[in-house]
C-alpha cells in the first residue's frame, strides 16, 4: 500500500508540476542531465517586455533611432571632409610640383637670355673686325674669306636677334618668376585652409580655380600658348579668376559689427580710388612706356645687323670702293652691338612685365576690397580690423599711413584743398 500511495503521489506531482511550468522546461526536466546542474532555457523574446505584457503594463523601447540616424550623418559628414582634405593635398603637390617647374625653367630662361647675348655680341663685333680687316687686306684670298665670314656672322646675328626680340627671354624668366611665385603662395594658403580651417567643397573649387587662372596666365609652352611680348593694348596682368559680382548693398546703421563701421568701409572705398586713379594708372603709364622703347630697340638691332652684313658684302666691290662700306660694314656693327646690350641686358622685356605685374597687383588689391565690401552680410565677412591691417601690409603702409593715404588722396579733400589755395 505505500508503494502504491507513493507512486500514485509521484504521477500526481508530476501531472500538477507539468501544468505548472512551460514545456521547454518539461521537456528539460524530461531528458538525461548529463550533471546535477541544468540550464534552463528561457522563451526568445525581451523579458521585460514579455513581463510587461502579461501586467498590463505599456512597454517603452528604449532603442530609439534617431542617435543612430545623426550617427550615421556624422559618419558621412567625416567621410566627406576626409575626401575634401584628399583632394586639397592632391591639389597641393600638382600646386608644389608646378612651383618647382617655374622656378626650374625660370634659370633655363634667364641663361637663354644671358647666352645668347654674349653670343650675338661676340658674333657681331667679330663680323665688324672682320670687315674692318677685309678692307685693308688688298685683293685674293684673305680678302674674300674675311669679307664672306664677316657677312654670314652679320647674316647669323640678324636671324638670331629676331628669334629674341620675338621671345623676349628675360621677360619670360620673368613671367616664369612670378608663377613660381604665385603657386608657392597658393600652397601655403592651401596648407593653412587645411591645417586651421574646416575645408569644404568650395575651397576646393576655389583652389582649381586658381590653379587654372595661373597656368593660364603664366604658360610653360613657347609655341602657341606664348603670351604676346608686344600687345597693342596695355593691360594689368591677370592671374586670379574672374567672377561675377553682386551688385554692392549697404548694410547697417553705425554699429560696429564684425569689426567693420561706416568709417572703415568709407576708408576702403577711398582707398580704392586712389589705387585706380594713382598707382594702378601710374604703372599701366610705365608699361607703355617700356613697351614703346622695347619696340624701337627689337626693331633697330636686326636692322643694323642687317645693314652691316650688305656693306660688309660690299667691301671691295667696284661700285663701293671708297670707305662707305667699310663705314655700313663697321660702324652698324658697332651700333648693333649697343642696342642689343640695351636690350637683352638691360633686360627690358623683364622691366615690361614687372610694370604689368605690378598694375595687376594693384588691380588685384581693388577687386579684393571691393568684393568684401559688397557681402551682404557684414558677419560673413572677414574681420575689419584684421582687413584693414593685411591691406596696409600689402600696401606697404602702417595703419595711419592707409588712413592718411585715404583722407590726402580722397577728391573730397583734393577740392577742398584747390578751393582754399583759389
């Protein structure tokens, strides 16, 4: 009987516990432990919402999307600056390796200048004591042989002269001078936008920009691309791109803001003008003036070459008998020999395109102020007072030297001034 009772209290314990407890805990219990010790296997799901649900309770997630979503724009913000910053330091080793290029063909170009001259030179005053001595060595031999090497000296420097009055080779070392410049001062802006700035895309567009305005402005190749050494009209040189502007809008009352006031704006408004009417003008004026006197030596030293190489083929000659042949064959070569000194050594071609460069830097500085000043929104602006001071740096002036400059030059005070003299 106890058994019985004890089996029969066994089925019904464990007929009550099988309700009790969930079947995957059944079928646990029901299989082999390998051990003393079981895990038990809980129901797939979150517990605590499962729990909620069964108390009625409302169930909160606590996963929200929105940290993720500003994650992943973050993300894709940092992979667009990285590639930003790429292709900034691409476009400064094509920048770098452009610097290094001008500089290298710059030394190439201004020796072209300095070996020829001595070339033509050492040519020409050969031809002219080689027709002094043709004159006096009588008939035969000698006489020919001095007379012929003297004309195809004259015949060689003429051709030689036009090559370089036409290139121009020290204002090409100077152009190339210049872009060297130019470019190295491109790379240290570009350094700086990336080392302290926050680069976007437009500093990159900014900077092909550049780039394609100084290639353009300060060609490598002479053939096809070369900048015309003689142009019938003087401009400023140009190596910025050109943009267009919106028209100027005034801004604010007489508040400073952004460090910039009525009194400064008007300070750079004038200062504008006294670049136009005075320095700008100024050298455009020493430009044409170089450009005219370059003209006449390019055009007189092939001439007198040319001239000295028919009296020195006429040395001897029945019609020319006398001295003037002698004279032509002589004294032109001499002549020449002065001009191209004038010229190529004086280097005027290289004079012509600093005048020019320098108008442009002038030109350069007005289009800068007058761009700030026509932002219409004067916190977007750079700072006033740091404007003012990189402006007067430029101008090679202190900061009541700018404002003096602005107030002596101003029309304002030029009338006042002829009023109280009238």
């Amino acid at each position: 009987m106890a058994t019985i009772q004890a089996s029969s209290l066994s089925s019904s314990s464990s007929s009550s516990s099988g309700s009790a407890f969930p079947r995957n805990i059944r079928a646990a219990a029901s299989k082999p432990q390998a051990s003393h010790l079981s895990i038990l296997k809980l129901p797939s799901g979150n517990l605590v919402q499962q729990l909620n649900r069964e108390n009625g309770l409302r169930t909160i997630n606590s996963v929200e999307m929105k940290p993720l979503v500003s994650t992943n724009m973050r993300n894709d913000e940092a992979h667009c600056n990285s590639k930003v910053v790429e292709e900034l330091y691409a476009i400064m080793e094509a920048v770098a390796d452009r610097s290094e290029m001008h500089k290298n063909i710059c030394v190439q170009r201004d020796n072209w200048n300095r070996l020829l001259l001595n070339s033509v030179n050492g040519m020409t005053v050969t031809a002219a004591i080689m027709a002094g001595l043709a004159s006096v060595s009588g008939r035969g031999a000698p006489h020919l042989a001095l007379k012929l090497s003297s004309t195809l000296l004259y015949t060689a420097a003429t051709g030689i002269l036009m090559v370089m009055n036409k290139i121009q080779p020290s204002q090409l070392a100077e152009e190339q001078r210049n872009a060297a410049r130019l470019f190295k001062h491109l790379h240290q802006q570009i350094k700086t936008v990336v080392a302290v700035g926050s680069p976007c895309l437009n500093d990159v567009n900014a900077a092909m920009e550049r780039v394609l305005a100084l290639d353009k402005a300060y060609p490598l190749p002479l053939l096809g691309t070369m900048l015309e050494k003689f142009p019938k009209t003087v401009e400023p040189a140009v190596w910025w791109p050109r943009e267009q502007r919106s028209p100027h809008e005034k801004v604010g009352g007489g508040m400073e803001r952004n460090g910039w006031s009525e009194k400064l704006e008007e300070e750079m408004r004038e200062v504008v003008g006294v670049l136009k009417r005075k320095d700008a003008a100024e050298y455009v004026r020493l430009s044409k003036l170089v450009l005219k006197v370059n003209k006449i030596l390019a055009i007189c030293g092939p001439l007198f070459t040319g001239i000295a190489a028919m009296g020195s083929a006429m040395v001897g000659s029945s019609p020319w008998n006398g001295s003037w042949a002698v004279v032509l064959g002589v004294v032109f070569g001499a002549l020449a020999t002065v001009v191209n000194t004038l010229e190529h050594g004086g280097q005027v071609g290289m004079v012509f395109e600093m005048y020019r460069s320098t108008a442009g830097y002038f030109q350069l500085m007005e289009e800068t102020i007058e761009s700030t000043l026509k932002e219409k929104e004067v916190g977007e602006r750079e700072n006033g007072e740091l404007f003012e001071v990189k402006v007067a740096l430029q101008l090679g002036r202190s900061l009541p030297g700018l404002q003096n400059l602005a107030t002596t030059h101003s029309p304002s005070s030029s009338t006042e001034f002829a009023s109280k003299l009238f």
